[in-house]
C-alpha cells in the first residue's frame, strides 16, 4: 500500500487522470440535463410528462428523440463505457509501480484523448474521427491491464 499515497508520483498522475475522468462522466450528465431543459425536450420516460415545477406545460412530443439532447446521452454513455475500465486498469498499473514517464504518457494520453473524443462527438466529426480517439484510448487501457497481468504473472 505503500505505492497509493501522495508521495508516490505515479500515484498523483492517476489521481489527476481520474479526478478529471469522474469530472466528465459527471458534467457530461449535467451537460445532457442542461440540453433537455433549454430545449424543452429529449425526455425519455412516459412519467417525465407529469405536470411539475420544470415542466409546466408536459407534451407527447417531449419524448421524440431530439438530436441536441440525444448526442450528448451517447457522449455520457461512451464516458460510461470507457473511463470504467480507464480508473481500474490505472489502479492496478499504479500497483505494479511502473516507471513515472511511462504513467504520465499512458494516463495523461488517454485524458487527452477522452477530450479529444468529446470535442469530435460535440462538433459533429465523423465516425472515423470518433474511432480513432477511440482506439488509442482503448489501447492505452489494454495496454495497462496486460502490463498488470506480466507484472502479476512473473
């Protein structure tokens, strides 16, 4: 337990890589729910047309899909399905004490690729643009947990 404390600089990269991965997943959510009340739409259950505070005038209509709202549900749930895997594979490769530059490359990396991914979906890039981003964020993950398993089976 001595490699998961402040002193240890790998540990520190994780932690920054991490506290701003749980900031996206979290904002983007934020960001979705900022979409559906300034459009006024993009709901998803029949019980969201309950006359309420926020939505004072319910419509059928409010639950077709709407584009604004439903691109950045699919940025959250791309979040949700990559940075997962990101945080426990990180850990894991903090354990196994690899060399400092290493982490920064493969952590900061995948930080910069998530973002980069998010400004593509954002803007509206394509799927190969998308992918790519993607990819190498991917990789970086599955690089870091086969570098924990060597580790673990040496």
């Amino acid at each position: 337990m001595t490699l998961l404390n402040m002193e240890n600089p790998v540990f520190v990269v994780y932690v920054i890589a991490a506290a701003i991965m749980v900031l996206k997943i979290m904002l983007q959510g934020w960001m979705t729910v900022f979409r559906m009340l300034k459009s006024n739409s993009g709901l998803v259950s029949p019980e969201d047309l309950q006359k309420g505070l926020i939505n004072k005038d319910p419509r059928p209509e409010q639950l077709e899909v709407n584009d604004y709202v439903d691109r950045s549900r699919r940025m959250h749930r791309n979040d949700l399905e990559n940075i997962p895997g990101f945080l426990t594979a990180g850990l894991l490769f903090v354990v196994v004490d690899p060399a400092l530059w290493l982490a920064q490359v493969l952590m900061y990396g995948f930080v910069a690729v998530r973002g980069s991914h998010f400004i593509a979906y954002a803007t509206r890039q394509s799927h190969e643009i998308r992918a790519t981003f993607y990819t190498i964020g991917s990789l970086i993950v599955i690089y870091m947990a086969a570098h924990v398993l060597w580790q673990a089976l040496q």
